[in-house]
C-alpha cells in the first residue's frame, strides 16, 4: 500500500513538474516576443523621428536610406551584394541574382504549394508581414524584410503593402504604387497609359531595377500583388504560366507606420 502511495505522489510530482516546465516555456516565449515587439515599437519611432528631419535620401549608420513624405524609412532595392549581416545569402533563389520569389516552392506539387502558401486560407491575413516569424521562411520577400539589419535597425522593417488598383497604371493612396509616385514623378491621374521610366533612382539606389518590386499583399491563392517600376504598372496576377508568387522580382522594405 506504501508503495502504491509512492507512485502516486511520484507520478503527481512529475505531472507538476512537467506542466511547470511548459508553462514557463511559454512563458519565456511569450516574454521574448514581447520584448521584441517593444524592440519593433521604438525602431519605428526612431526611423519616423530621423525621417521628420531628413527627408529624401541620406546616409545612416553606413547605409543609404530614402525617407518620404510620410516620414517613413526605406532601404535601397535588396541585393546579393549585399553582406552577410546584412541580408542572409540563402534569401536568394539563384545567388547571382537580385530578384525575390513572394512563396518558395520546396518540390510540392502545385496544389501542396497553393495550400501553403496561400495566406487568406492558412493565416486569416493577405499581408505576410502578419505572418507569425517562425512560420515566415517559406515566404522569401517577407522574410528578407522581417530579418533584415539595416542603417543601424534590425527589426522591424517591412514589405509595403499594395491592395487596389485605380486603373492599370494608377493606385493613389496604396503604399508601394505612392512611394513609386513620389520618387519617379508618376501622375496619380494618369491610368491608362505607361509612365516615364525613373531616371535619378540610381543616384540613390544603385541596385534599383526597372522591373517589378513585391508588395506584402496576396491578390489570390497564387499571385500577389506588385508595382512595376518601369512604368507604374500595377501587377496583381502572373504575366506567365507559373503563379505569380513564384515569379522573381525585386524588393524594398520600409520601416515607420503601417
């Protein structure tokens, strides 16, 4: 009978113990992503505040930035020449270039990858920045953003977001397509017909590309949305045969309000 107690407090022990053990697991995660969002918080007032004074493009902390009207902070396009603790080398599809996939394709068959990869469906959101972080490696743009360590901030920085479209060379008031407007001149009256190509970029962005740059936002199970920086054309499904978040295109990250 002494014996039978025994096991029964020692079994009652180890539950405690074990339940001890997860709940202060738990709570140690919970602590750590509160002490990174806090972490987040003040970047993004940090960045607002240098942007309040230095708006256009500057150098900080040895990094090209370009803040716009809205105060917010933007990176130069992200580059595989870039360093290492900069922006992680395996970002990249191909090494050898600049472009980003939105989702990776890890060998599933069509419908496994549309399953995965489709946010709406799988988080409830259709902007991968809302993505939890230890969930975010399949979705390559995002990612690249989410861990970058630029101009002295290593979180905190962001895809931009870009939901609408006004006509096929237009959307006002969308993130991506605005920023495009106030760096390349684009009339936010004119859509339907191609804008200027941005010629000054360069003198800022030396990795700038005339081609399309990601945005945040699902425009469907398989595409996302984008901005083409060669004429302000707004893309929100794939030009191709693939799904458009397979394509490879370039991106920028922001770091302020959203």
């Amino acid at each position: 009978m002494k014996n039978n107690k025994k096991k029964v407090v020692f079994a009652g022990i180890l539950v405690l113990v074990i339940a001890l053990f997860f709940v202060g697991k738990m709570g140690l995660e919970e602590y750590r992503e509160r002490e990174f969002q806090g972490e987040v918080q003040d970047n993004r007032q940090e960045a607002l505040s240098y942007c309040s004074n230095n708006p256009g493009a500057s150098e900080l902390n040895g990094d090209t930035v370009y803040c716009d009207s809205n105060n917010n902070m933007w990176t130069i396009t992200l580059d595989y020449r870039m360093s290492e603790d900069k922006l992680k080398a395996d970002y990249f599809i191909d090494r050898e270039v600049t472009n980003f996939v939105w989702a990776r394709n890890y060998g599933e068959t069509l419908s496994e990858w549309q399953e995965k990869s489709d946010i709406v469906a799988r988080y409830g959101t259709d902007d991968c920045n809302e993505i939890p972080r230890d969930e975010m490696e399949r979705f390559n743009a995002c990612n690249a953003c989410a861990t970058l360590n630029y101009a002295g901030f290593s979180s905190g920085w962001r895809l931009p977001y870009q939901e609408s479209k006004q006509g096929r060379y237009c959307a006002p008031g969308e993130q991506l397509w605005d920023f495009g407007a106030e760096i390349c001149g684009w009339d936010p009256e004119q859509c339907d017909s191609p804008h200027e190509l941005c010629l000054d970029i360069k003198e800022w962005d030396k990795y700038a590309g005339a081609g399309t740059y990601w945005s945040a936002n699902q425009s469907g199970p398989f595409d996302a949305w984008g901005v083409n920086f060669l004429n302000g054309r707004i893309i929100e499904e794939s030009l191709g045969t693939e799904p458009s978040k397979m394509n490879l295109r370039f991106v920028r990250c922001f770091l302020g309000e959203f």
